[in-house]
C-alpha cells in the first residue's frame, strides 16, 4: 500500500462495531447509535451479521462499502457495493 495512503489512514479515528469480537483493551466494539453513525465518514460492511439494524445503517451513514452484499435490498445512492 502507497506510504501516504498508510499515514494518512494511521492519523484517522478508526472504529468497528461487531459483538462477536472479544472486547480487549486495545479494542472494543462501538454502539451504532443514528449521532454515531452520522458522524462517520464511511461505514464499511466487511461481515453481514443479522444482529445489524442495517436500516439504521442506510439512514444515517453518509457513505456505505458493502463487501459482503448485506444491503442488496436496499436502492441507495450511498451505498456502493463490491
């Protein structure tokens, strides 16, 4: 990956939320709240859990890569999928 690309993600706040990931003091899952999910650049779908209020998701998040196809019922311009 380019060194820039990598420094600029590395001065960015990252954040994940995903319950099934053991919470440790170097990470712990963030509550995906409608503020949360505003205040977000881009929200990336890497695993399509059901446990996901994916309407909440499409609403709020100004940005959406799905990787994993979770949000094909949903006609969004903001969601782009791979």
């Amino acid at each position: 990956m380019d060194r820039c690309l990598m420094d600029d993600l590395n001065t960015h706040r990252k954040s994940f939320h995903d319950l099934y990931v053991p919470v440790s003091e170097a990470r712990v899952s963030v509550t995906l709240d409608d503020q949360m999910l505003r205040d977000t650049d881009i929200v990336l779908v890497v695993t399509d859990h059901q446990n996901v209020n994916y309407d909440a998701v499409v609403r709020n998040a100004p940005l959406i890569l799905d990787t994993r196809n979770a949000l094909k019922s949903f006609n969004e311009s903001t969601i782009v999928s791979l």
